[in-house]
C-alpha cells in the first residue's frame, strides 16, 4: 500500500496489478483496487487468464482497465474480449455494487461501462502479431498491452535482447494500434524501450516493477555506503 501511495505521491498516474504472475487473491484484489482509485491511480488488472471469471471479477471490483494475456490470434480475442463488454456489444456479465455505486444500474450506466472500462489483449503470441490489424478492428478491443518477452520467446528468438527483430515487431504494433486509433500500451523497464514507446506514440507506459524499483533504491543506497567505506 505504501508503494501505491508513494508513487501516487510522486506523479505517476496508473498501476497495472499483474495478477497473472502476481500474489493477488481477490481478496486482496478487491480490497486494493479502490484503495488506488482513492489515490487517483488509473487501475489496469492483468488479469489471471483469458477466461470470463478473471476478466468480470477484475472489472466488478472496480478496475479502469482488462489486459488479457495469453491471445492467441483474431478469433480468439473476438470470444475473450467479449467478457470485457456488456450487451449486445459484448457478453459480460451484470453485477451490482461497487461499480453501481450500491444502486440499481440503468441503461446509460452500461453505455457508460462499455465506454469508460477498457479492454487490452495482449500481443505476446506470434498469430496475435500476425493479427494486430484485425484485433484492434474488433469493437470490443479499446487497444493492445504488449508482452516483449513473451513475444520474443515465442517467436523463436529466445529472451528479449531488444535487438532489430525485437524493434521490428514493437514498430508493427504500434503502427497498427496508431493507424487505428487506438491504445497501445508497452512494458518500458530499459531506457530505449521508453525512448522508443515516446517516438511511437505510446498510450501508457509501464516504466518500473514494484520489485525493480526496491532493488533499485536498496542498491542505491548499498553502493553509496561500499563507496563512503573505500
């Protein structure tokens, strides 16, 4: 909670929970999110799988955004991203409480639900960036959530080593979610990787993991003492 308040504090304007590799149990998951909205976070869940129950409970706890992972290509985000939308657009399910703020919902309420709740798949499978153009089309995708590694690994290449391949397919993704007009988001843990989502346009970056950012700063301060001792 202290990591939310203090980059809250700092100027950062969202979090992604990544709840896929994460410890979140909803428990916890629906006791955090409205903790971070209080703060002013912009709350993206990542959610468990590309399943209907992780992509509802995620959204019904009050979560801004879905990213999805695990797309496998166009028909597969057309079935998955569905569960992200209410009818006729889409097939979530109703549920009251917090998103109705504890009263009876209206059918302005669930326009307001397509617009404002938003639905990222992930580009992490080699058929999902072989079908970017015709995942962004689908109205139920409000942008893509880029996985490098994943994508990396999955397109032969072994770990991301941001190399002219890896580079390659960043530009296709946010080429086509630009030409769209739609959101693309990137993981920019790497100075070029922030370079790069800011030449392209990016919609949001991610640009630090809780644990990095500890290890960054018990590093800092370890270095600085080894120095003072020399």
């Amino acid at each position: 909670m202290a990591f939310a308040e203090i980059g809250a504090g700092i100027g950062y304007g969202g979090v992604v929970l990544d709840i896929e590799h994460g410890s979140f149990d909803l428990g916890s998951l629906e006791r955090f999110i409205p903790v971070l909205k209080g703060l002013g976070l912009d709350v993206t869940a990542k959610v468990l799988g590309p399943e209907r129950g992780p992509i509802q409970q995620a959204l019904d706890f009050g979560a801004d955004a879905v990213c999805i992972p695990h797309i496998l290509n166009a028909e597969h985000a057309r079935q998955i991203c569905a569960f992200a939308k209410f009818p006729l657009k889409g097939l979530r399910s109703f549920a009251g409480g917090r998103t109705t703020k504890y009263g009876a919902p209206t059918d302005p309420w669930v326009a307001e639900q397509d617009d404002i709740t938003r639905c990222y798949p992930m580009i992490e499978d080699a058929g999902a960036l072989e079908e970017v153009e015709k995942i962004l089309a689908l109205d139920t995708v409000d942008g893509v959530f880029v996985g490098p590694t994943d994508l990396s690994l999955l397109r032969g290449r072994g770990i991301l080593k941001r190399n002219d391949a890896d580079w390659a397919d960043l530009k296709r993704i946010a080429d086509a979610a630009n030409k769209a007009g739609k959101h693309w988001i990137l993981p920019a843990w790497s100075e070029s990787e922030k370079k790069f989502a800011l030449e392209h346009n990016a919609s949001q970056m991610a640009l630090i993991m809780e644990h990095g950012a500890i290890a960054t700063g018990l590093q800092a301060a370890w270095d600085l003492t080894q120095k003072m001792l020399e």
